[in-house]
C-alpha cells in the first residue's frame, strides 16, 4: 500500500486528480483553504474514497457538517495514535466490502411505525410527496426528520436527481452563505478557489435544511430571495444562477415564537410552510417502540456479526417506562450498544446505561401531602450533572464523552444547547 502526502488545498486536489485513494485524511485548516472544500470535490468525483477529517475542539461543527456531507469519521486532535489507527482500518473495511458485495438494495434506516400518529405521517408524506410544496417538518430532535425528508424526496418526481442535506446548527455564521449560495475566488479572505453552494449542487432535485431556525437574518434575507426568485449569487459574484431545487426544512423549535421576537423572518416562515408535518416523539409512540428496538437490534447484530440475539424482558420493561428524550436517534444508539455488550447473545439491563435504568424508575411527577413534586425537573438536573461530569472524565473530549453516554455526538451537542452548558 502507497501513501502520498500533500501540504496544502491544490496539492491535495491535484493529487486526487491524478491518482484514485482508498482514503484521505485532511486537516479543516489548510495554508490555501479547508478540508471542506476539499471533501466536496473528493466526493463528487470519487464517491467511494473515505474521507477522513482532523480538526481541533474549536472547530467540531464543522467537522460534524462534514460527517453529513459525506465524511467517514472526524478525529479531534490532538490525535491519539490507537483511535486514528482503528478509524483508518475501519474505513477501508467499509471499502473492501463496497466493493465485494454485490449492489443490494438499501435497506430503510427506521421503520414506518404503525400507530396512529405514524400512519398519519405516512400519509401527508404520499400526500405532499409529488408535490412541489415546500414543506417544513417539525419535531423534536432525533425523531426522524431527515429521514421524512428523504421519504417525501422518493416519492417525488425528482426522485433521481440529488438530496442535499444541510445541518444549518452546524454551520458557522461566518459562512454560512458561503456553504449555501458559494463564492468566487478573492472573495473573501480564505477564498482561494470558486466554490459552488449546497443550492448549486441540488439543482433539479432537493435541499433539505435542517434546523433552519439557526440561520442568521442575513443569510435568511438570501434564502428568501432565492425562493422567491429561483435564483442565487454567489458571494462576491455579479452574476446570478437559475436554479431549481424543492425545499424541505426542518426544525425542533418553535418557530413561531421566533417570529414573535423577530429573531425569524416571517415571509420566510410562510414560504418555507406551505405543508406542515409534525413528527411525534417517540414516547406517544408506545405501540411501535418494541417494534423499534427489535429493528435496531438486529441490524446492530448484522454490523457485529451475531447471530439469534434476543432482549431480556427486563430490558424490555425498562424501554417501555424509559421516556426517550432523545426519541428514536437515541434507541438507535442505545440498542447498538446492548448489542455489542450482549453476552450469551442475550441483551440484559446490564448493557443499558445507567442513566437510563435509573430514570426509567422514576415518573413524571409526584405529590406529597398538598405539595407536587416535579420529578422530571429532578431528572433534567441529574442530566446536566451527568453529561459535565463525564465530559470533564473524558478530558473535554466530546467524542469520547458522547459514546461514554451512549449518544451521538449531535444529540450531546444539542443537550449543551438545551442545558446551557458552556464546556
């Protein structure tokens, strides 16, 4: 196996050109650009090569964007040595197999769900699917938007042209616009080279901007001119683009008291919300969660190789009282870990986080004489502790500590938004 090295942005460019790479590691910060840039280029002209991003703590949502733009991994520095090793021999497993395994069709990341609420949700999406109505799905966090996304985007007419999906979170206000519409070169400091947007490269097919509330009026001013005029410029550009792209948003706030506050465009809302579709969250969802579990379960034994793996009832007594604030995301992620801990090819409630069994054994709310305790905010404090302390355990890692909870690394991050917590 040959390795090549490149020290800047067009070195690496040039490189990739001339040459196919199983994998590529980059630095964000590179002397003539970021390793964004040239993440987007690697994949539009060599969609199978692992792309592998190193980047410091300061810079984590970026590297988390990147994850959704088709990055393998991101590693924080400063880098340890076993953990880079381990992510590059398992990204290379996950090309060998790409390339032995013959094409099969992609099974479905959730399933649809057959409770009431879900049919419904089934149904606005066949609805609204052929459509183009833009449509602004709410819900709170890990309950599947993007996924309603990408089901509203097959059943559309433009099912074989692109989806783009954008983490608006994730993206640093600083340049956002950029991410969004594109630059040309000079444009700005750090604009080495022309640079298409994430509307350019949906053209014909679908965009879906998750977690809209987060963009700043500027860009919001942007985004609704391009909706109203089916066109965009890129930064420092004169000269503007046709575009034709079908928008579908997401959000887990409440929009309409940030239009309230002016913090949101309202004209931008009413453009955005042509068709509304609101997810619930998995805890009014009792009908379908062992159904879940069990999805989750066995595609996590597939991963790991087992075979036969069943829940203790135990188990599955504590997933029925457990109130799932990080809704189907987190039952994912817990249920993947089970798996792996599972002994006997048996998942006890010793493979569950602690967390989760003690919270399970709580209720909402309790009274005392004529006094209602409100046990919910007891455990929102217990939360908070729980995730400083084991951040500070993992040293202010917050990959490490994600896993230590059993959660992804955006619902942690969504959990410091939530909390407050500055870390």
């Amino acid at each position: 196996m040959e390795a090549a090295v490149a020290f800047s942005l067009n070195d690496g460019l040039k490189a990739a050109k001339d040459s196919f790479f199983d994998i590529i590691l980059t630095d964000y910060r590179l002397p003539d650009g970021n390793g964004i840039d040239l993440l987007n280029t690697i994949k539009r002209h060599s969609p199978d090569t692992v792309v592998i991003l190193m980047t410091g703590y300061a810079d984590i949502k970026i590297a988390v964007n990147a994850i959704k733009m088709g990055a393998y991994e991101y590693v924080a520095k400063p880098i340890n040595p076993d953990e880079i090793i381990h992510i590059i021999k398992s990204g290379l497993e996950s090309t060998s197999k790409r390339v032995e395994k013959p094409i099969q069709s992609k099974s479905p990341e959730y399933i649809e769900g057959k409770c009431d609420a879900a049919k419904k949700v089934q149904d606005y999406i066949n609805l609204v699917g052929p459509t183009e109505m833009s449509v602004l799905i709410l819900g709170e966090s890990g309950t599947g938007k993007e996924y309603a996304a990408r089901r509203i985007h097959q059943f559309s007419k433009r099912k074989n042209a692109k989806f783009v999906a954008v983490d608006c979170g994730a993206l640093p206000k600083d340049i956002a616009g950029s991410e969004l519409f594109g630059h040309v070169k000079g444009s700005f400091t750090g604009a080495v080279n022309d640079k298409i947007g994430h509307f350019e490269e949906a053209n014909g097919g679908t965009i879906f901007l998750d977690e809209i509330g987060n963009l700043s009026y500027d860009v919001q001013v942007n985004l609704l001119r391009a909706i109203q005029e089916r066109k965009i410029r890129r930064i420092g550009s004169t000269q503007e683009t046709s575009i034709d792209v079908r928008i579908i948003s997401a959000t887990n706030e409440d929009l309409k008291n940030a239009l309230k506050t002016g913090e949101f465009r309202e004209d931008l809302y009413h453009r955005l919300n042509e068709f509304s579709i609101n997810l619930p969250p998995l805890r009014e969802r009792k009908e379908d969660l062992i159904d879940f579990a069990n999805f989750f379960k066995d595609k996590a034994a597939q991963e790991f190789g087992k075979q036969n793996i069943a829940f203790d009832q135990n188990v599955i007594d504590v997933f029925k009282r457990y109130e799932w604030p990080g809704n189907i995301r987190e039952m994912k992620n817990v249920v993947r870990r089970a798996v792996l801990l599972a002994s006997n090819n048996i998942v006890t409630t010793d493979s569950l986080p602690e967390e989760m069994l003690e919270s399970s054994l709580t209720p909402a709310s309790s009274t005392l004489g004529n006094e209602t305790i409100d046990l919910r905010s007891i455990k929102e404090k217990s939360e908070q502790e729980l995730i400083i302390s084991t951040i500070v355990k993992a040293k202010y890692n917050k990959s490490q500590a994600a896993k230590l909870l059993g959660i992804d690394r955006k619902t942690l991050y969504n959990k410091l938004k939530q909390y407050g917590i500055d870390i």
